[in-house]
C-alpha cells in the first residue's frame, strides 16, 4: 500500500512539473506517435494527452470520412471526452477528391491554434503520407488558396480523370514533359504518374524540378524539404509480430460482436449498392478503399438466391481476407517507420523512440512511464536517459534506378529494392526453375549445351543513365522477413 502511495505522489509531481512547463512554451513543439495498427497509439496519445493538457489530431486517411467506425477503428465517444480529437468524421463518403495536401493545410492550422492556446499537439495515425506531410516540406500545392473543398466537390477530380487513361498512355504522356520522374515511378504506378502529370498541367513546371527546389532548401535532403518543426519527439510503438498478428485477429473478432456486418451492410446499401449496379464501383479512391471493405465484397454483393450456406461461405472468407489485409498492412507500416527514419540517420530526420507493446500488461512500465520521461525531458531542454533507436547498416541511400526482372517479368524501382528482390525466395525460385529447364536440354541436347552456371542475379538492370548495374551477392533477403 506505502509503494502505491509513493508511486502516485511521484506521478503528481512529475505531472505538475511539465504542465507547468507548458505554461511557458509548448515544448517539443509536436509529439507524434507511431505504430502499426492495434499496437496502441491511441491510448498512448490520451494518457498524455490528458496528463500533458494536449490535442490529438488524427492521420488517418479514412477516419476522415463519415461512417464504417467499426471497420477505421475510431476512437469512441467516451475517448473523445477524454481527450479533444480532430480531423475525425467531417467528409462525405462520397468525397474522393480530398488529398493530403489538403489534411496538412487543415492539420498546420489546427496545431498553430494549439500552440496559441498552449496546448501540446499529438499527432497520431498510421497514414504515413499525412504524418510525412506535417514532419517535413515535401508537398507541391497547385492548387489555388481561394478554392475550399466544397468547390472542388463539384468539380470532377483531374488526377482521378487522367488515372482513367490507359497505362501505356499514361506514362507515355509523363515520359514527354517529365522524363525525369517517368524514369523513377514504376510505369504502373498510375495515381504517382497522374499526380506528377497533374503537377505539370497546373504549374507548367516539370513535378521532378519543384522537387529538386525542395531538397535544394536548406535543411533539405535527397528525400524532400527541410523538418518542418524543429525537434519534434516521435515515439514509435513496436511489438513482436507473433504477438501482434495474434493481437490482430482476436480484434477482428471483437468488431464482429461490436457490429462490424451490420456496419458493413448498411454502409453498402446507403453509398456502394447503386454504384456496384451501375458498375462503377472503386475501391481504389476514398473510404470505399478501408480494409475490410472491399473485402466483404462478394458478402455484400450476394443477390437474394444465393442459399443461407454460401451465404455464410462469403462471409467467413470476407473475415479471412480482412485478417490478412490488416496483418500485411501492419507491416507495411513497420517498414515505412524503419525506412523513412531508422536508417537515414541525418540532422533532417529527427529521433524516434521506441516503446515495446509486446506485453500489454506492462503498458504503465515499457511505454507511459517511458513516454513522459522522455517528454518531461524534452521540455527541461535535457537529454532522455532513454536512447533513440537506430538500425544496423543506417544511412544507405536508395537511388531510384529502374530495373527490369526478366525472370520474374516484373519492372523493380529502386537499388534498394532491387537488391532485395535478386535476394527474394521468389527470384530464387524462378533461377533454380531455369537452371532446371536448362539442364534438362543439356541431357537432351548435348551438342548445344552451355554448361556456365546461370547466375542468380540475371536480369536486365538500368539506371536513368542507361548504365548496366551488376546485382549483389546472395544474402538473406527483407523480402524473405516477416
């Protein structure tokens, strides 16, 4: 009972120490909190929230929009008093026209309006291009200041319109007035080619040139403009991924009891029912691209012959495809967190602090004592006894050659991600099915036998110079990594 007592008389005084530092100055000027879905990034932003007297903006690309709660996992309204949430459910569904360019002008105003009023900002969600856009100057805004998003809701959306072009024309028509930024984006790639011929058409400058003048500010780099807000404090939520993925599926399973079909159904049946008759359903654009939609598709879609066992067939497959589409965009997000700030060590990229949410039973422990030591910290202008993270091998630039796998047929962009995939069990697969093929007509045909060892690393490989790039030796590939 005295250690108890203790600990809360330790944890007031700690509390009213950094409030009252908040009083002078917001400091770190943003906390951002990042993580893979269900490693707990909003219940972190709250505890400090509520302790720190912060806001939490959300970087969610689809809480966004009205509807589908369940399936966005936003918070609830018990959390929202807690704690004062923004940029949560104030579009349309049918909006598919809102861009990131236009959450960072929202997301900028709001956390000028916090500092104001001495609030410290909290930025949390796992949309990496939102977060990217609030850390850095990475954007080109072509559009102009005057127009609000109710006007461009009645305009048809130009990079949407140019997506429709076929992808031959699409890329052929970047390759005439940006040859620079044709050669970096994979000619598939419609919504970056879209985007970048958009850029064009409304600046008249070339996208890959309004770059280059970002990374030419000072305090820039070769990924983009300079940091945004100085010594902002990122805190990034890692588990093991056995526990995260078991994790995972039992979170599917707890928004089925909460109603996740039923959401579902009702959402078709008010915004995807006409547009799937009419067939001009996308699931490519807006809220109707959340994971767990377009999953239940064949479920929703089901017309009223189809017998109560298939019925349920379609359903049980819908929450099979939703597990794995969350647990493969669990670690997409761990990859971004890794590539974008673990290993490019930089004055440009600011420190990232790792809290283990492996164990949930230790949260007071491994993340919110840890959290507000490092805040508390940050706000005396002294260094955390808890180091930031860095990775092995940090600091490896990816120069964003194109190059071509003619064993897999599949065009790679990026050195980095090139190597990766000459390592990968697919390419590998597809060496020893040629050394195969090849040994075979050795036996039948001996007289035309080339008896050299086919090197695991055949492919045709360029950069934009046209210069021929030798592959690496064979080592244990990020592709073959969970």
């Amino acid at each position: 009972m005295r250690k108890t007592t203790d600990h809360s008389v330790v944890m007031a005084a700690t509390t009213l120490g950094m409030q009252n530092a908040l009083k002078k100055t917001v400091l770190p000027p943003l906390v951002v909190i990042l993580g893979a879905t269900g490693t707990g990034k909003s219940k972190l932003a709250i505890e400090i929230g509520k302790i720190l007297q912060g806001e939490i903006i959300s970087a969610d690309s689809m809480q966004v929009y009205k509807g589908l709660d369940i399936i966005t996992n936003k918070v609830t309204a018990e959390e929202h008093v807690q704690c004062p949430h923004h940029m949560i459910s104030f579009l349309d569904p049918l909006v598919s026209s809102y861009s990131v360019v236009d959450f960072r002008n929202s997301a900028l105003q709001l956390i000028e309006d916090l500092h104001q009023r001495q609030k410290l900002p909290i930025v949390v969600g796992g949309t990496n291009y939102y977060i990217e856009s609030l850390l850095w100057k990475v954007l080109i805004d072509t559009r102009s200041g005057s127009e609000d998003q109710a006007q461009r809701k009645c305009c048809p959306d130009p990079k949407m319109a140019l997506q429709k072009l076929g992808v031959p024309e699409l890329h052929q028509r970047l390759t005439e007035v940006d040859p620079d930024m044709a050669a970096i984006l994979h000619p598939h790639d419609t919504r970056k080619i879209a985007r970048s011929l958009q850029v064009f058409e409304e600046t008249g400058v070339a996208h890959s040139r309004l770059l280059e003048q970002q990374r030419e500010q000072e305090g820039g780099d070769f990924l983009g403009g300079p940091l945004r807000f100085p010594d902002p404090c990122i805190f990034w939520l890692h588990a093991d991924m056995q526990a995260l993925d078991k994790r995972l599926d039992q979170r599917v399973e707890e928004m089925l009891t909460q109603g996740l079909i039923t959401e579902l159904q009702n959402f078709h049946l008010g915004f995807n029912q006409q547009m799937v008759q009419e067939n001009c359903q996308d699931y490519q654009h807006g809220i109707f691209q959340s994971i767990g939609f377009k999953e239940f598709h064949e479920y929703l879609t089901a017309d009223s012959e189809t017998s109560p066992e298939e019925h349920n067939r379609l359903k049980s497959k819908g929450v099979e495809a939703l597990k794995i589409a969350t647990r493969r965009y669990a670690r997409k997000q761990n990859k971004w967190v890794r590539n974008r700030f673990l290993k490019r060590p930089d004055s440009n990229v600011p420190p990232v602090y790792g809290l283990d949410v492996t164990d949930l039973s230790q949260w007071e422990v491994t993340v919110l004592k840890p959290a507000l030591h490092i805040l508390e910290s940050l706000q005396k202008g002294e260094a955390p006894l808890i180091e930031p993270m860095r990775l092995e091998g940090a600091g490896q630039k990816n120069k964003r050659s194109q190059h071509t796998c003619e064993l897999c047929e599949r065009i790679i962009i990026g050195d980095l991600e090139w190597s990766a995939h000459l390592r990968s069990k697919a390419h590998q697969h597809h060496v020893r099915k040629k050394r195969r093929s090849e040994a075979t007509s050795e036996h039948q045909f001996p007289q035309h036998t080339d008896s050299r060892p086919i090197p695991s690393t055949e492919a045709s490989t360029r950069d934009r110079s046209g210069t021929q790039i030798p592959g690496p030796e064979r080592t244990k590939s990020q592709e073959d990594m969970p």
